[in-house]
C-alpha cells in the first residue's frame, strides 16, 4: 500500500481496533467508526458521523455529517442478538440519515449500489433496499420493507412495516404507504394508490415504446378491467409468456402479503391516468 493509499483518518476521530478500514478510506473529525466494521476502497466518512458495529461498506460510500450507520434495531423484539447492516458501492447518505442493523441472529439489514439518501432519511430493521434508488427528505422505512431497484420517492413520504414498493415507480410527497406499490407506477396519497405509470422514470431508465405498451396493457389488465387479481395475471402470463417486464409485475403481485395498493374509481384511458405522474 502507498502512502496515497494509505486511509486517512483525522487525530480527532475514533476507530476500533478491530475495524478495517481499505485503501483511499477517509474519517472526518470527531467521526466514531465501531468493531466488526468494514469500510471498502474509497469510502468516506464525514466529520461527527457514526458507523455502529457489525456493519460492511462496499467501495466508494460516501457518509455525510451526523448520519448514524449500523445501530442497533429499534424493534422491541430486538434482544442484542448478532445482526448486521450491508451496504454495497457507491450510495451516498447525506446528513442525519438513520441506518439501523436486523432483528433476528445472524439477520441483515441490505442496501444495495448506487443510492441516494437525503437528509433525515430513516431506514429501519430487516429493509432491504435494491440498486438506483433515490429516497427524499425524510423517508421513513418501517421494519422490514422491501424497496426495489430505480425507486424513487418524494420528501416526507412514511413506509409501513412489511410493505414493498415495486421496481421504476415513483412515491409522491408527504404519501402514506400502507400496502404493496407495483412495479413501474406513480403512487399518491393517504393512503397511497396508483395514479398511472412513472412515465417520466421509465424514459429516464430507457425503457423502449414497445416495454410501455405491454407495461400500460398490464396496468390496464390488473386495475382497470374490474376482475380478480389472479385472473389478470393469468391472462397477462398468457398474453405475453416469458417477458420480464410482465414477469416482473406478475411474481411482485403473486408475492404480496399486504395486497396491492389499488387506484381509486377510475374511468378513462391509462394514457391519460398516467401522463401526469412520475418523477420530477
């Protein structure tokens, strides 16, 4: 290792003896990096922020002022077993962000690459959040909550225990998520309900004319249409077998336990539900 390459961490900062710490780490003053702790290639810790125990950091993380990484579970049931936070490259977790370790022996809290949490973002016990996602100001994730990959979600939006929200869509502000929120929509409100497809974050990812015509044909099929879940997806895996993006929608609605989020009555062309919504 060369002198360049050596972590640089400030007098001020405290660093267990038993954390590891790869080639290019930087620590912050006043900065608490915990035991057990990795910190890969690159990484960034900012001056007061807190990295708690049991907790690995890929390459190139980027940890803003006051953010508390790897504490412990805020869930009742949580007894001081062994659990963990994973964290893969490249997310950045701006000021006052919350991260907190699993519940359960040997259970981990996962996130993924390439995210970015806004300040006073809170992700809780047992989330799992995939790759590309951008949580605002103030997300709140409950226990558990599943976050796939290219979500994006507004400022002050709250998440409950055990809810998931599907890959491409988009979460409006100050929204109240109560039960699952499928893949590739634009969801608002108190509760939250679908109000089209993210069409906005669907360009932005590239995804061709002929995805969002099947994609539009499967919003259509499940919500509009008025007939049982199961009959929609029957139909859709028919209509179009082995397309992953139908594929997708279909095993996400199979695997739900708290129900799909559904629009409210609706009346009109899917085109026009959903050519307001999506990402700003």
């Amino acid at each position: 290792m060369t002198p360049d390459e050596q972590p640089l961490v400030h007098p001020t900062a405290v660093v267990d003896p038993s954390a590891q710490l790869a080639p290019g780490v930087e620590i912050g003053p006043y900065a608490l990096v915990g035991p057990g702790v990795v910190l890969g290639a690159g990484c960034k810790v900012a001056g007061h922020a807190v990295i708690h125990s049991c907790t690995v950091l890929g390459e190139r993380n980027l940890v803003f002022h006051y953010a508390v990484l790897g504490s412990d579970s805020q869930d009742l049931k949580f007894r001081g077993e062994s659990t963990g936070l994973t964290i893969g490259d490249g997310n950045v977790f701006r000021e006052f962000v919350t991260v907190n370790r699993a519940t359960g022996d040997n259970k981990v809290t996962r996130i993924g690459n390439g995210n970015l949490f806004l300040a006073y973002t809170h992700v809780a016990h047992n989330c799992e959040v995939g790759n590309g996602v951008v949580l605002a100001n103030s997300t709140q994730l409950a226990g558990e909550v599943v976050v796939e990959d290219y979500v994006t979600t507004g400022g002050l939006v709250g998440v409950h225990q055990f809810s998931r929200i599907g890959a491409y869509s988009f979460v409006g502000a100050c929204s109240k998520v109560t039960q699952d929120i499928l893949p590739f929509v634009c969801a608002d409100g108190h509760p939250a309900r679908p109000h089209g497809l993210n069409l906005v974050g669907l360009h932005r990812r590239g995804i061709s004319d002929e995805r969002l015509h099947r994609i539009k044909d499967a919003y259509r099929e499940i919500f509009l249409h008025g007939q049982r879940l199961r009959d929609a997806l029957e139909k859709l895996e028919a209509r179009y077998p082995g397309d992953p993006d139908v594929l997708r929608i279909a095993q996400f609605a199979h695997a739900s336990t708290r129900g799909l989020a559904r629009p409210r009555d609706f009346e009109g062309d899917v085109d026009k539900l959903a050519g307001n919504g999506g990402e700003e």
